[in-house]
C-alpha cells in the first residue's frame, strides 16, 4: 500500500541538530495520521507521500518548518514570589495573559532563577534550530473511520483513548 491521505503510517526515526548532535530516536516506530492532520511534521509527510514501506530517508529541515523561529519575546522575568519555593532551572510551567483562554496558554521553561526574580523562555527548546530527521518507513495501512473522525490514530504507536 502507498502512502496517502487518509493512511496511517509508521516509521522510525532519529533527530538531530545541524551539528550531527542525536537529540531524538525512537526504538519502537511511531504511527501518524498522513494527510495534513498536524501528526508530524509536513516536510515528513512531503517526503513519504507516495512512497510504501521500507521507504528510507532523510530530510533537513529549517526552523520554519520545524519548531520555528527563535523568538525573544516569549522570555518573560518575572517575580521570584510568582513561583513556588522549590522553583530550578529546567522546570515547566503552563501559563498566559491573566485574561487569556485556555488556548492562549503556553509551556514556559525556567531558565534562569535569581533571589528575586524568576526567567522563563515560551520557545520550545528546539526553536530556532535547523534538524535532520533520518527515518524508514515500517508500515503503511489505511485509517479506520473513527480514526478519521478523531484526527489522530488509535492502537499501537497511537493514541489510545
């Protein structure tokens, strides 16, 4: 079976930074829903359309078609009364504007702690990075309807309800 929209496809795969620096690898595959479901990068699903399994390759991929652009205003000082006592560089929090919706809500890291005040960065850790993404493909077969309806896969290397 080729791969197209509305297939679920598997794959194993390994991450790195423009440096050769493995950041990701998977042991067991993982499975996405193949058509524009925002499951996986789309410069993955570029390179595999089409293609069936034991289907290898390797793409690079710039920040913007990655995990963005650095941005410097998504790091907020703030308060160090604003975080709990036992607040250490690496945490993750989910925060917002004190009138944003729940949509509105990012994942912040601590990257800097001081006495009084308290550095958290909204970019994820890898914005701004160019990556090569190195997989095989390991299975190719078509979605289910409730898997349709869901947007995403169910069963083994997907999500489970």
């Amino acid at each position: 079976m080729k791969i197209a929209k509305d297939t679920v496809v598997s794959l194993r795969y390994e991450l790195s930074d423009a440096n050769g620096t493995l950041l990701e690898k998977t042991d067991e595959p993982v499975s996405y829903l193949h058509g524009g479901y925002d499951g996986i990068f789309p410069a993955v699903e570029e390179a595999v359309h089409g293609k069936d399994v034991g289907t290898q390759f390797n793409i690079t991929m710039e920040p913007d078609e990655a995990f963005g652009e650095y941005e410097h205003d998504l790091v907020r000082v703030e308060p160090r009364s604003l975080f709990p006592e036992e607040i250490a560089i690496g945490m993750q929090f989910e925060g917002g504007a004190e009138d944003a919706d729940d949509e509105d809500y990012m994942l912040y890291t601590v990257v800097d702690v001081t006495d009084d005040e308290v550095t958290v960065d909204g970019n994820h850790p890898l914005a701004g990075k160019t990556l090569n993404f190195v997989g095989v493909v390991t299975g190719v077969r078509a979605a289910t309807a409730e898997e349709l309806e869901h947007g995403h896969t169910h069963g083994e290397g997907g999500h489970l309800h």
